[in-house]
C-alpha cells in the first residue's frame, strides 16, 4: 500500500484525463490536415501583425514548453539533433507567443577560438514563413565568457524567428525575436526599455545546483526603435550599464 | 488480462505510461518513498514533503512525452525533476503547485495517518545509503545528496563516468528494492 493513496489516485485521474485529451488532439489535428485551419492561419498572418492571438498565446502557456527536457537535464556529447559537441545542460526552458517551446542549453567551448561556456537556445518547433517555406534554423548560440566585458556577469543575443531571409529582394523580417543570455545570480528582474515608454519586465529562470548564474529570454517584436536590456537587483537598482539590442530589433 | 507491474522495468512503465493510466499510478507507487524520503530530508516537514512530492509526480506525468531514456535512470530523472521543484518552492517561497494546475488535480488532504506514515519514513534513506556497497554509496550520495555533476564525481572517485551513472542507477535500485516495504 502506498502511504498517500489519495495522491495514487488523482495521478492515476490526470493521466486518464491526459490520454483522453491527446485522442481529442489527434482528432483535432485530422480536421486542421482537412483543411479547416487554413483559413484560421490566413486570417492571424493578415490581421493578427506581429504576435499570435491572445488565444493561441494562453493556450501555449496552459500546454507549457512541449518536446522541451528538463531542466538540468544533460545531452550527452554527440547526441540530440544537431548532435551536441559536448555534454550540454539544459538550464531553462519555455514558451513565447509566436516561436512555441524554446529550450535553452549550455555547454563547455571545445574546439573554438574564445575560452568559457556557450548558450544555446533552440527553438523546438520553429514555425514557417508566411508563405509556408519551413525554417531550416531552429536554434542560435555564442560562446566566450559568462559576462561582457563592460558588463560582468551579463551577456545578451537574439534569435530571430523565423529567421531573416531575403527572396528576390524582399526582406522576410522575423515575427518575433527572443532576447536571450545569462544575468548574474542576483538579478530579480530583466528588463527591456524603448522609445514610447515601451517596457518588458521578467523574473530570470532559475539554472540547475551548482550553474552559475540565472537565464532569460525574451520575447520582442523587431522594428522597435532604440532598445535596451538591463538587469535589476533585488532593490529595483540596475545591475549594469545595459546592453543596447540588435536589428531587427533596433531597426526602425 | 491484469498487468503485473512489479514485473515491468521503470523504462517501460514510462513508456507505456502514455497510454494505460495504471502504469503511471504503479511508477508512483514504486518511488513514492523515495520521493518523499529526499524532501523529507531537506524540507522536515511531512506535510510540505507530501505537496512537494505531489508536485514532482504530476511534473513527471507531464514531461513523460519527453522522457528519452538516455544514461540516466528513470529515478535519476525523477529526483531531478524533484531538485528542481524543491529549488522553484524554494526561490518562490511557497510549494509550488503549477504542474498539479494544469492536470486539473485537487489539493491534496494530508491527513494526520498520512503524516506519521511519512515521519516513519525519517531516517530510513540514510539507513539504506549506508548499507550499500562503499562504490554505490559514494556515487549515490556524492550524486543525489551532494547533488554534485557526474564529471565530478568521476574525477574524485577515479573512475571514469559510464561506472559512475552504473553505481548510481544500481545504488538507486538496490535502495528502491528495500523501501518497498516499510520498515
């Protein structure tokens, strides 16, 4: 007998439940094949700009980061897609309104010019082009030292997604870009600031025992004028001169 | 005809996890005191261990699509998902209670019998990591206890990390074996 059977049952409840509604996905997934979300997807990419609708993002958020492992999990060396060159650990996973599930990852530089750690996000389901070309990208990294060096402790990079591409000299801009990187431990907030008070505040992710530092990232649309990232303390101070961002970001 | 689940290794239990609800509530029971017995340990509370624990076996249900068996037992896998909900509670100052949302689960009723069944399990890890063989033993508590990197732990016990991941997983095992019953 075990000692909460209560607890027993309610699991046992919830992983019925869960079959149930996986049948009901799959059968939902048959009429989207058919044709029925078509017109749902056209009618967001017209009038839906840059983020997806406010359904789509509490629906992402209510099934959390899917195919993403847990953190602390390592991907040993030479497995996972692409195969990793080292033993990589995923130290924060997640969800943003247009790329899905991200899933960030760190691992020891081996074999490039700059010493330290790499960060890596990969974006697990990356969503296709307006025109239905799939992304071939799904993630993006850098590798050096854990800080900037006018910022210790404090690195920052963008993926844009899709990525950028240009087709016959049309300029596909991304729908979204995830601001990532690492704040030192006793960041509380991450914040990024813009021209017409624009300000998006979130708490760092939590690394696995024994990581150094917390994580981030963060969803922007591009086209946003003059952007900056920082990091606060615990008394609301910045941490840091800040970090400007990047085009698309930055590009107006 | 009724599944023996005693007889299911925990990797197919996971497996098939996804389809028959009976092979998650017989993974639960398998490693329910384990679960509770490392918060137990740290927290020393039965009834925030219970919560905890709760919390930990409805993130794991969750994370099943996910799970790839890799060079980690299944319990390793799920003693991590516990170090990070016990790290989450802890930053949050509060139990956390997310996974258990999204599953629709109630709150759980700790009753007194449930607490003392609990604070009978106080002590007993400790018992069995200590009769363990010298190689488990170190292994399991330089992994689950000190909660230290397998790269680490090879270095200082000089062997290389494949061995370390064996003692650990047979550590673990032996250790599940003995808690079946209670003591």
């Amino acid at each position: 007998m075990t000692l909460i059977p209560e607890l027993e049952a309610q699991l046992e409840d919830a992983a019925a439940r869960r079959r149930r509604r996986a049948r009901r996905r799959a059968v939902a997934s048959l009429a989207t094949a058919a044709g029925a979300a078509v017109l749902v997807s056209s009618l967001l990419l017209v009038g839906g700009g840059d983020e997806r609708g406010r359904g789509d993002r509490q629906a992402a958020q209510e099934r959390g980061p899917e195919g993403a492992l847990p953190v602390g999990t390592v991907i040993p060396k030479g497995e996972g897609t692409p195969p990793r060159e080292a033993d990589s650990t995923v130290v924060a996973t997640g969800t943003t309104p247009f790329a899905g599930a991200w899933q960030l990852e760190t691992s020891r530089n081996v074999g490039g010019p700059t010493p330290g750690r790499c960060l890596w996000i990969s974006v697990l389901d990356p969503p296709a082009y307006e025109d239905g070309t799939p992304d071939p990208s799904g993630g993006s990294g850098f590798c050096g030292e854990l800080g900037f060096r006018k910022t210790p402790g404090f690195t920052r990079a963008q993926k844009n997604v899709p990525t950028l591409r240009k087709v016959r000299g049309r300029l596909f801009l991304p729908k979204e870009v995830l601001v990532y990187g690492r704040v030192p431990e006793r960041a509380r907030r991450v914040v990024v600031t813009g021209k017409g008070g624009l300000r998006i505040d979130v708490e760092p992710h939590e690394g696995p025992k024994g990581m150094r530092g917390d994580f981030f990232v963060i969803p922007v649309r591009p086209r946003l004028g003059q952007a900056r990232i920082n990091w606060l303390d615990a008394d609301g101070r910045p941490g840091s001169r800040g970090i400007a961002l990047q085009p698309p970001v930055t590009s107006s | 005809m009724e599944t023996d689940w005693r007889r299911v290794s925990d990797d197919e239990l996971l497996r098939r996890a996804r389809r028959e609800p009976d092979a998650f509530a017989a993974f639960y029971s398998r490693h329910e005191r384990l679960v509770l017995g490392f918060f137990l340990g740290r927290v020393g509370d039965a009834e925030v261990a219970a919560d905890l624990a709760a919390e930990t076996f409805a993130a794991a249900l969750s994370a099943i699509p996910r799970f790839r068996r890799r060079r980690e037992p299944p319990t390793a896998w799920l003693l991590g998902i516990a170090r990070n909900i016990l790290a989450m509670s802890r930053r949050r100052g509060r139990v956390e209670a997310r996974a258990r949302r999204r599953l629709g689960m109630p709150r759980l009723a700790i009753t007194d019998e449930v607490v003392e069944r609990i604070e009978g399990l106080e002590g007993t890890a400790l018992e069995l990591l200590g009769g363990l063989p010298p190689g488990a033993r170190e292994a399991v508590k330089a992994r689950v206890v000190d909660e230290r990197a397998y790269p680490e732990i090879a270095r200082d016990l000089r062997c290389s990390e494949a061995v370390v991941r064996k003692r650990v997983s047979r550590g673990l095992k032996a250790m599940r074996d003995q808690m079946k019953e209670p003591k």
